[in-house]
C-alpha cells in the first residue's frame, strides 16, 4: 500500500517583520498599504501588533493581518482573549471589541 504525501501548508502570517540589512547602507521603510479607517476593521496596526504579541505569550496564536481583514477572525480572537486572557490582555481585547463593534453598527461588513 502506498502514501501519497500532503504537500505542506504554507505557514501563516504574523504581521510585517524588520529586514535585516548591513550596518551602514541605506535602510528600507515600509509603511502601512492603507489607512486604518479603510480596513474593515479600524485599528491601528500597533495596537493589533500588540494584541498579537500578549496572545502569543500567553501561548495562542492571533495572526495580525487576518485580525485586520477578517472581521469574523478578529471577533473570535477578542472575544476569547477577554475570556481567557490574564494580564492586560482583557482589557485590551474589551478595547479592540468595541472598535469592531463600532465598526458593524457603522455598516463596515460588505456582503460576501
């Protein structure tokens, strides 16, 4: 009996990363593709960087880039760190839930 073998999923994104460059030569500034308040969900992307990191070292995962396109995702994401979460991380996930949800009473969520 033979096994076909799954090809690999391809690894999730963790929002943007600094790019290393050689001490001395000209450094590369990357800025934000859009503004905050044309994301679906409207946050500045330091704060879900943030957000990101306290769920990370609490040891579950929240990728930065779905948090900002996937209102779905990001609503799941907040809700379970403001159950779960210690530290400051409720606090700042009740923070971020009341920009999603302004965000929905605006008339933000385009139809699928």
């Amino acid at each position: 009996m033979t096994f076909r073998h799954r090809r690999p999923l391809p690894l999730p994104s963790f929002g943007p990363r600094r790019i290393r460059c050689l001490q001395g030569s000209t450094r590369l500034l990357i800025e934000d593709a859009c503004l905050s308040r044309e994301r679906p969900l409207q946050v500045e992307l330091r704060q879900l960087e943030r957000f990101s990191a306290l769920m990370a070292a609490q040891g579950w995962p929240a990728h930065v880039s779905r948090l900002a396109y996937d209102r779905i995702y990001a609503g799941e994401r907040f809700g379970f760190a403001k159950r779960v979460g210690r530290g400051e991380l409720p606090e700042l996930a009740r923070q971020l839930i009341a920009c999603w949800r302004a965000g929905r009473a605006a008339g933000l969520d385009l139809p699928a």
